[in-house]
C-alpha cells in the first residue's frame, strides 16, 4: 500500500513540476539552467529519482516513508500554488 500512495503522489509531483515550468513564471527566468529543455528534462529527472527511491526505500521495510513523501509533496503543492498564482 505505501508504494501506491508514493507512486500516486509522485504523479501529482509530476503534474504540479510540469505546470510550474510551463508558467513561464519570472522566477523561472533566474534559475537559467531551467530556461533550456535540457534543464528541463534534467528537473523532471531529478524528480523522477526522488520518486524511484521513495518507492525502493518503502519497498525495502520503510513502509512510512510514504508520510514523508506525502510531507514532500504538500511542500510542492504549496510552493506550486504561491508560483502559478504570482504570489511569489
């Protein structure tokens, strides 16, 4: 059950990272290595591992890191909101 919840989770973490690129948002302008499509793909990788080793780690007998995931992805979610709606 625990590698459900990370892996339904990492796909909102997905989603909110795609659309914080996609926003053209001017913060995004400061972190330069974002502005190309390779950085862009390097993010989505690096988001990708983060959710591959919260799957493996609650895999391997740390069923409750899928609280911690959770935490992570309400801090996305948080840090997506402030930026898509330019409070940021």
């Amino acid at each position: 059950m625990p590698i459900a919840i990370i892996f339904f989770l990492g796909i909102a973490n997905f989603a909110m990272h795609k659309a914080v690129i996609d926003s053209a948002h001017p913060i995004l302008r400061q972190a330069t290595w974002l502005a190309s499509s390779k950085g862009r793909r390097l993010a989505l990788g690096l988001e990708f591992g983060v959710l591959l080793a919260a799957m493996l780690l609650a895999a391997n007998g740390w069923p409750k890191l899928a609280i911690g995931y959770a935490i992570y992805t309400a801090l996305n979610g948080a840090a997506a909101w402030v930026i898509l709606k330019g409070q940021g």
